[in-house]
C-alpha cells in the first residue's frame, strides 16, 4: 500500500542526504579497506564523548550489544536476569542465548519497568537487572540503581532505543556496567543496515568484548579465546558519524512534532505519555495508548496513514517463553499491549501530515 504519510520515512531521509552518502561511500570503497581501520575507532570515540563514557565498541547488531554485555558481566548458564516484560524480543533472546534465565517484570503507565516490583522478583540466582529503555525514554535510574546497590547486583542497560535519551543530565548507559545501543535503521542515529554498539566505563569489560568481537583474536595468528564475528562495517560507521553530527536537530524536530500532535488531538481517547521534568525522550518511537486501537489502525490505514503496534504482544506471552514456567502478575503489559500504536512523528514529517493524522483520529473517535 502506497501511503500517504509513512510512519519512518527512509527515502525522504536518503533523498535529504543523498549527495553526502554518495560521498561517503565512494570515499570508503576508494581505500579499499572495510573492515577495523581507524574510521571505526574515530566514530567509537565520538560516541564516548558524546554519552560521556570512557570506552565504546562498534559491533554488527544492538541485539550481539546485548548478549556481548551480559556476556561479559559473566552471567551464565541458570542465572536470572530480571528485565521488562514490555519490550522487543531481543531484551530476552540475548539473555536465553547465554542459557539464562529472563525474569519478567511489569511495567508503568510510561511503558518502563516499574521498579517497585523488582526487589519481590530477586532470588538467589539473580545476577543481574536488565532496564529497557523503551521508545527512548529513560526507565527511574535511581530507584533501580538503589535496588542493585542494597542486592549487590549488575545492572546492564538495554538502550537499544536510548540514544540521545537523558535521566537527570545523564545519557543513557551512564547507570550500569555496560550498556547495549543499536544503529538499526528504524533508530534515531542510525546506519544503513544492521549495527549497533556498547559503552562502558570499565577497561575490562571494554577488553574482553574488544576481543570476543573479532573471533579471539589478539593477533593475526593468535586466537586468544573463541569469539564471534560482530564487528560494525566501516561504512557503517562513516555514516552512522555523520548522523552522529545530526542527531540533536533530529531529535528537537521529533519533539515539535509531538508537540503538534498534543496541540491538534482533541479526543481522551488517546493518551500521549507526559515527559516527566528530569527525563529527556529521544523519541525513537512516538508510542501513544489508545482506546479501541485496532479500530483506530484500520481506520489510519483506510485514509492512507500508517501507523504500527509496537508491540502487541509481551514477552511473556510468546511461545518462546513458556519453558520459563511464568506465573508473575503482568497485567499492565497484557493491558497496555492491546492500545499501544505508534504514529509517525520522524524528522522528515510535515506540519500539516500531522494535522492530517490527527484530523483523522479525531474523526474517528467522533463516529
């Protein structure tokens, strides 16, 4: 279906930064070198400085971010690891993939972890706790700093969407161990592909994944230990440097096209979740609650808008998931995953496509 106003507008994006792109990729295929040069490390650089942490490692996916940090905080084979139950399946595959076990915790009507639920899900296995930052908004820090304190427990940051995300003047990632980022081409800083990578402020961690990234290599011939392939492209990474140059307009643009939505919506029938004064929202996704969500999508759909459930859906409830035997309370995910609906809000959207979406929602919650 051909739409009228898309909810992530890739071409618009490409055809805004086509010259420079071009440019880029002749001038990388030129050197004729793709792979660990000096370009991935610059861009690693710049992203530290720019989250204010010490080390960062560019890595193929934000999911391999994922299962590296965990993996590299030791957790192991029967471990828990307590985590959102609202999220995208990576935040639990990555912790299963390690042969641990993901603790499902409910969430807030701001669709993150509800940290006053987390203490009553610790056992003697818990290793780690796993916040999930979700659609850009920083999950309460504080709180689950607090928890991990008082259990001497690990906290790993999912800050897949959490780029340019802030909790009290700190980027995301500033709160844990390790924490995990993705550059998939649906996030705000993103590549042209897969990839994503880690930050951290320990030379340890930094090290180990530094080396598990590129097959355990610690020399042309010297296989150290028996890692994986995740390393980020360098093309990637030139691209993913020049939008790193960007993302502070990007994300302004995003939260003025929010603004416009809260402006032209005249129906309570959809919720726009409030920005609490000491967080900052990248926006990565513009996630409202509605009433009668699937109605509300047919109808978007019938006038040409696109819209997307994001996600319907909660870990806990997948197929996947049943070998873990679940038995916790979870239902203000099961309840928030029948209205979640994303709209689109990106960079490349116009005043009056919103005005338009809204004008439409507004009609049908009218009939």
């Amino acid at each position: 279906m051909n739409y009228k106003v898309e909810l992530i507008d890739l071409r618009a994006r490409y055809a805004e930064e086509r010259k420079k792109i071009l440019k880029i990729l002749d001038t990388t295929l030129k050197r004729g070198n793709l792979i660990l040069t000096p370009e991935l490390e610059d861009l690693e650089n710049k992203i530290s400085r720019y989250t204010g942490s010490k080390f960062c490692l560019g890595l193929n996916s934000g999911t391999d971010a994922l299962m590296m940090s965990l993996w590299a905080c030791g957790i192991k084979k029967n471990d828990e690891v307590i985590t959102s139950s609202l999220s995208f399946v990576a935040s639990a595959g990555s912790i299963a993939h390690l042969g641990a076990k993901p603790i499902f915790v409910d969430v807030n009507d701001d669709l993150n972890i509800n940290p006053d639920l987390i203490e009553s899900c610790i056992t003697k296995k818990t290793k780690a706790i796993l916040p999930v930052h979700w659609t850009g908004r920083m999950c309460d820090m504080d709180k689950i700093s607090k928890i991990a304190k008082k259990h001497n427990l690990i906290i790993i940051e999912d800050a897949a969407q959490g780029m340019g995300s802030f909790y009290k003047g700190r980027h995301a990632g500033s709160y844990s161990k390790v924490a995990a980022f993705s550059a998939h081409p649906l996030k705000n800083l993103n590549g042209i592909g897969d990839s994503g990578f880690i930050t951290t402020n320990s030379k340890d961690i930094y090290e180990k994944i530094k080396l598990y990234r590129n097959h355990g290599l610690a020399g042309r011939d010297v296989v150290k230990i028996f890692g994986v392939n995740s390393r980020m492209d360098v093309v990637n990474a030139q691209i993913i440097k020049f939008r790193l140059t960007k993302l502070k307009t990007i994300i302004k643009k995003r939260k003025m096209n929010v603004q416009l939505y809260k402006k032209y919506l005249k129906t309570n029938k959809v919720k726009i979740i409030p920005d609490k004064k000491y967080e900052s929202n990248s926006y990565v996704m513009f996630i409202t609650i509605c009433e009668n969500r699937d109605g509300l999508k047919k109808y978007l759909e019938k006038h040409k808008i696109q819209s997307l459930v994001y996600y319907g859906t909660p870990l806990h409830k997948h197929i996947a998931s049943k070998q873990y035997n679940i038995k916790s309370n979870l239902k203000n995910s099961e309840l928030l995953s029948s209205k979640v609906l994303a709209l689109p809000h990106h960079q490349n959207i116009k005043k009056n496509d919103i005005i338009y979406v809204c004008k439409k929602i507004n009609e049908f919650y009218e009939k």
